[in-house]
C-alpha cells in the first residue's frame, strides 16, 4: 500500500512550495506509520486547487480537530485548509492536538489488527479476518473494544452525535437454533468483572441488573426469548438497553421495505446482518437489513428518544458483547466502521472476510462425500489399529479404558518405570490412604514429575484415577497442580503431576526444615492462591468442581512460594445451575463442615467451609483438631478457640507466637475474622468464593460475625463423640495426602522463594 502511494505521489509534479512541502510531510509521515506495522487505507486525494489546499494522510496522532481540519486516530485523515503560508502547514498538527476530537474510523475485516483492540473471554481475530466473539461452548463470553476510550461529552456537557454500521453472523450450533445473542455496547470499562453468560449478553449480571451505576448503553441482537424468561420480549428481536436486560424498547428482527410501512422478517441467525445505529438530538435510530439487500432502508426498524446524558460519562468504550447459554452459537463480527459528530462510513461488502463453515455432520447429505467420509472412516480405524498392533508389540501390554479417550496425553509405562527407578523406596516423597507419590525424572526430556501410584484392586482408586484425570486433567490455572497425563499398565493406576520443590504447606506449618517459620508475607500470599484456585472452580471453569478435600497438606508450595491446590481425588463435576447429587461423607477430620454429617451433601458452600479452617489454621499456626490424650480431656476445637478470643476482643491472641509479631495487623485480623465467617455453622451464611477474594482484596468491607455460634452450644455440636473419636485416621474415604510434594530446602526457601 505504501509504495502504491509513494508512487503517486512522486509521478505528480507539486504546482507550488507548499504543495511540495505537503508532498514532504505526507511522505515522512507514511514511512514512519509503516515503520510502525499501520495497514489502515492511505491516500492523497489531489494538490493546490483554487484557494485551497486539500489531502489526505494517516497518522497515529490523538483525536483531533481545528479549524476545519479533522484528524481520525489510526485511520485515514482527511483536512482541508485554507491558503496559508507554506509554515503554517508544519505547526498544524501540534496546534491540533490541544482541541476536542472526532473519531471516524473504518475495518472492512480484521486482519493483523489484535493490537487495535481489546480482546476478552472467548474473543479471537480468524485467520479469515473474522472477528470471532464466542465459539459454540456452553456458557461462554466475549469481549471486543476499542482500545482508547472516547468523549462524547462536547463542551456545553451535551451528548455528541455518533454513527456506527457493522457486519455481524450468528451461526447455531444446530437446525433448532443457538444462542444468546451479541449487543453493540457502550461501556465505560473494557473489563465487565463478574457478567453473566446465556441472558445477560456477557453485559451484566443479576444484581447489577439495572442499577444505575453501571451507565451502559447497549443494543442487543438476541437469538432467545427475553430477559427473565419472556418478561421482555420474544427471540429473534432487537433491542435498546440503558443499565439493565430488559429493553426499553424492542422490535423483531426485520426490516421496512422501500420506505413503506411494509416489513420483512429477518432470522439473526439466518446468515450476514448488516446493521446501522445513528444517535442524534437525543434520538437512537436502529437499523438492520440481510447483506443482499443493497442498501440502507429508509425507515429504521426503531426510533427511540432516550435520555443518554445521565448514562454517557466522558469517558466510554465502545465495542461488542456475546454469550451462550444452553443455546450456543458462534457470533462473528465482519467489518465495522464508527465515527463521532458525523455518519460512519459504509463498509465495503465485497471485500469482507467470511467466516469459517461450522456445520454438523448431519448435514453432509451427498453420495459423494458420504464416500469419501466413510472411506477416511475406514483407513481411519486400520491405521489406528495397525498403530496399536506395532506399539503392543514394543510395549507391554496396555489397555485403553473408555475415559482414557478425551483425554490426550498419555505416558508410556516403561518411561514412569524409568523415571522412578522402578518405582523405588528411596524415591518415595508422599503417602497416602490410596496412593503413594514417587518423585521421578523423565528420560524423554529430564523434566522432574512426581508420579502418584494408586493402590492396586480398589474399586475406590480407580474411582479416584477417573476422577482426578476427568477434573484436574481440563483444569489450568496458577493456582492448581497441573495434571501432565497418566497411564494403566495392568492393575497399575498412575497420575504425573508437575513436581512442586517446596512440598505442603502442612510440612512448612508443623514440620519445617531447620526451625525455619512461614513469614506473615508469605503466609498471605499462599492463602489469597489458593482463594483464587478455589474461585476458578467453583465459577470460572467450564463446570463447577467440587475439591471436598480441601486442607493444608493438599496445598503445595512451588519454587515462588505460591500455593497451588492438589489432589483432586475426591473432587465432583456438576454444570453451572444445577445441584451436587453425591450423598457420601468424605473430606478430613476438622476440614468437614457441619451439615456433610447430616446430610452427606458436598456443595461449593463446604468447599468454603475447608477454606475458612485453612485461614485459622494458616494464621495460628495450629491444626483444626487436636483429640483428648492424656494431658488434656478435652477435645481442641481451633474454631471454637478463635470465636472465644474474638468474642473476647482479643483475637490476636490466636495469631501464631513463631512470627514474633512482625505481621500486618490489619491483614490478620481480616484472615481471621474471614476465617470464622467461612465456617459459619450455616451454609447459606458462608460467602461465596468471589465474595472471599473481594475480602482478601479489601475491595468489599468485610461484615461483622455475630452469630457464628448459638449460645452454649460447640462448633461442632453436630458431630457425634464416637465421630471425633476417629479424628486419629484423619481422613474419611481420602486420597493421598499430596500429589507432587517433595523434599524441602530450607536454604531454597531462605533465598527469597
């Protein structure tokens, strides 16, 4: 492109001194902006004519405008200027750049333009140039803005006019229809924390719903019945949102023909939309129309006059928003141009990408590419089973379970044998009720693994080895074990886990190495960890994972001193709104909370439950329970003991005496208050994950625990003696007590991990 117009301009002889000198700026200018990897479109329009000077040039200069002179940001800039003298040309763009500014831009596709926006959730640029905001999984979201946040607020504080024209494509996931839908947004962040999915766009959610606060403007191109099941409107329909789902005001999706009153019903999800909204004199207009329809109608399928100066601050961004729900679609966004105080330039249809084909196989109905499907079928299954007969014959033999075929990667058995020493004694760093954990070295690639060997001919281990390969093995997050792969080689049931130096923050609480004691710094750092592992399964994974076995020694300490949570051999998967159905006690002594006792239902509120006895056990530096022995009678309940110091305003007489004070007290007192909040007697008076990070972050005010504990009655009234009688065995139906733990350096620890 930049030779094309370098080109031009150096065939063109300048008819004067300023016109040669537009020829100057405009050349230094373009070798700069494609220095910088700009492809936006470039052009020069023509040279001194009459008393004018008119051009064109692209420039990545803020938004701005002078005097006639608009400047577009990262986009092709048009000015025109009245005769002046040749110097005054060279200082335009410096006086410019103190004045309002004025937006236009335009992208027929989106080719190599990641950096020109700001991308979230399931959001990605297609190789095609496809603006791809979600793909067909349940419950996901996608963002796109902007980058730079726009001022619609002119001077005399009134809303701006703007105009915006974009291509979008809404493909099902089947004949039946998908959903949700997508919305054109303007929002005054980029970063919509804690939106919801299905309904709710990836927007809002439903206890921001409708405040006032939120000052978004949307309009919504929705696939499925309205907001709070059909209190808003029906599927297929277009709408305006201010602040909250339900629209203000909604149509079908369709379109006037020829300026008359006649409409035509358009399916969103029937192919290429194009649509237009204009905002002026407090007056939206929205309009939509199918891609073979060559241009704009004339009457625009809404006109609604809103109030927008109560919503608008002076600084949005504007962009896209989509979700799925239960109903998925693919939403694609295929050009998309905008412009303030002014109309958005039309999109050049012919050159838009087009999205890839998403079809299902259903729908393959011809004769020949049935053939051709069943002939790869056909060398499909021969080759894998000559694959597997040449590889049965190399290895010993092993048998692929139905589970095992999700699931990709799976080691050799001779490599894990290898790596081990045969699995030997001296390699042994973890022991468990149905495992032993080995710390072994890849002979592929010298990576460190800790391998855990379940115990063989339990129908519960290989409950377990399912259980951890089908939760941990999708999980990713900094603050999990990741779960490299596995392998059966006969009644052998082996899992490799990254291996984590530092071992478990139960060995660093009880058993450190050379009297060495967890900073207050470093004790925080792994709680706030684990909280946000904790959150990523309860809401931000595809399921919702239940661990039920949340405890100290399941919490190891890599080479930064982060806490990563392990052990997911307990752990249960349900989807999003539905309930757990497992009905059996299981978890450790002193982590189980009260209700699992009556009713064996595991749910993310006993996660929370664990969690909150983690925080008090962290920050006194004292196990949950210590039974009656020959010096004591009593049984130690640590929660009771920290709601007795708070109650009597001496709460920091809990904290752990091996710190010698040197903590923040602030950050103590939250861990420890938040912690018998956690483990409230009730579930539904237990916070939620999401609520608990917010604490740890002071981003909310923690509430004040009042009623923790009836009067006169223990913690765990609820527990039977006969119960506590086995807190020796520690855990119920438990697995290993960690995953990849391994032995402790204390002069690694000392040097700043």
């Amino acid at each position: 492109m930049y030779k094309t117009f370098n080109r031009r301009i150096q065939d063109r002889r300048p008819s004067s001194l300023v016109e040669a000198a537009l020829d100057l700026e405009v050349n230094v200018i373009m070798r700069l902006m494609w220095s910088r990897g700009h492809d936006q479109r470039v052009s020069k329009s023509r040279g001194l004519k009459g008393s004018n000077l008119y051009g064109c040039i692209s420039t990545a200069l803020l938004p701005v405008s002078w005097h006639g002179v608009k400047m577009e940001y990262d986009m092709t800039v048009s000015f025109s200027l009245p005769s002046l003298p040749p110097f005054f040309f060279f200082i335009v763009n410096g006086a410019a750049q103190s004045q309002s500014s004025s937006l236009d831009f335009v992208y027929n596709g989106f080719n190599r333009t990641e950096k020109n926006f700001t991308l979230k959730g399931a959001t990605i640029i297609k190789p095609s140039g496809a603006l791809k905001l979600t793909n067909r999984s349940r419950d996901v979201i996608g963002h796109a803005f902007y980058p730079d946040p726009i001022n619609l607020l002119n001077s005399s504080n009134n809303i701006s006019s703007f105009s915006t024209s974009f291509v979008f494509s809404i493909i099902p996931s089947g004949s039946d229809g998908g959903g949700y839908g997508l919305a054109f947004l303007l929002s005054p962040s980029t970063d919509l924390q804690g939106a919801d999915s299905g309904h709710f766009l990836g927007i809002l959610n439903s206890t921001n719903d409708g405040d006032e606060s939120n000052h978004i403007f949307a309009v919504e191109f929705d696939t499925v019945n309205g907001h709070n099941e059909g209190k808003s409107s029906e599927g297929n329909h277009v709408g305006i949102n201010i602040n909250k789902m339900d629209s203000i005001a909604s149509e079908p999706a369709s379109y006037y023909v020829n300026d008359t009153d006649k409409k035509e019903e358009v399916n969103l999800d029937s192919g290429h939309i194009q649509a237009w909204i204009d905002y002026a004199d407090g007056v939206v207009n929205v309009t939509i129309a199918p891609l073979s329809v060559p241009d704009k109608p004339m009457k625009p399928l809404m006109s609604k006059e809103i109030e927008l100066p109560g919503v608008v601050t002076n600084s949005m961004y504007v962009g896209f928003s989509a979700s799925t729900g239960e109903e998925r679609s693919s939403h694609y966004i295929l050009g998309w141009s905008f412009c303030i105080n002014g109309t958005a330039r039309p999109l050049n249809l012919s050159i838009l990408p087009v999205p890839p084909i998403e079809t299902d196989s259903s729908s393959l109905h011809t004769g020949i590419k049935v053939l051709i499907t069943g002939l790869a079928v056909i060398l499909l299954v021969f080759g894998a089973w000559l694959i597997r007969l040449l590889y049965r014959r190399k290895m010993k033999p092993e048998d692929l379970e139905d589970w095992e075929l999700d699931y990709p990667h799976r080691f050799r058995y001779k490599d894990l044998y290898t790596s081990t020493k045969g699995f030997k004694v001296s390699e042994v760093i973890g022991v468990g009720g149905f495992a032993t954990v080995y710390k072994g070295v890849l002979p592929t690639n010298g990576n460190e693994v800790a391998v855990k060997k379940i115990v063989q001919n339990l129908t519960h281990g290989m409950r377990e080895f399912a259980a951890e390969i089908e939760s941990l093995g999708r999980l990713r997050h900094k603050n999990l074990v990741n779960l490299q792969g596995w392998c059966k080689h006969k009644n052998d049931l082996l899992l490799v886990y990254d291996y984590i130096p530092n071992g478990s923050l139960d060995s660093l609480l009880f058993h450190p190495p050379d009297n060495f004691v967890l900073s207050w710094d470093q004790r925080f750092k792994i709680l706030r960890g684990i909280a946000a592992g904790l959150l990523y399964l309860h809401e931000e994974w595809e399921k919702v994972v239940i661990h039920r076995d949340v405890k100290a020694s399941n919490v190891l300490i890599d080479s930064d001193m982060n806490g990563r949570l392990g052990d997911f051999g307990l752990a249960r998967l349900y989807d999003h709104g539905k309930n757990s159905h497992t009905t059996s006690v299981v978890g450790t002594i002193g982590y189980i909370a009260p209700e699992l006792t009556r009713t064996g239902k595991a749910s993310t509120s006993s996660d929370v439950f664990a969690y909150g006895v983690l925080l008090l056990e962290v920050a006194c530096g004292k196990r949950p329970i210590r039974p009656a022995d020959s010096q004591s009678s009593d049984h130690f309940i640590l929660m009771d003991w920290v709601f007795e110091c708070y109650q009597a305003g001496q709460i920091l007489d809990a904290v752990d005496p091996r710190m010698n004070s040197v903590y923040v007290v602030e950050e103590v007192e939250l861990v420890l208050r938040l912690g018998l909040f956690c483990s409230h007697p009730r579930p539904e008076a237990r916070p939620t994950m999401r609520q608990v990070t917010r604490y740890l972050s002071r981003d909310d005010p923690l509430p004040i625990v009042d009623d923790w504990a009836a009067p006169d009655s223990s913690r765990f009234s609820d527990i039977s003696p006969r119960f506590l009688q086995i807190v020796s065995t520690d855990t119920i139906t438990s697995s290993c007590r960690s995953s990849s733990v391994g032995y402790i350096s204390s002069g690694s620890i000392r040097a700043g991990r």
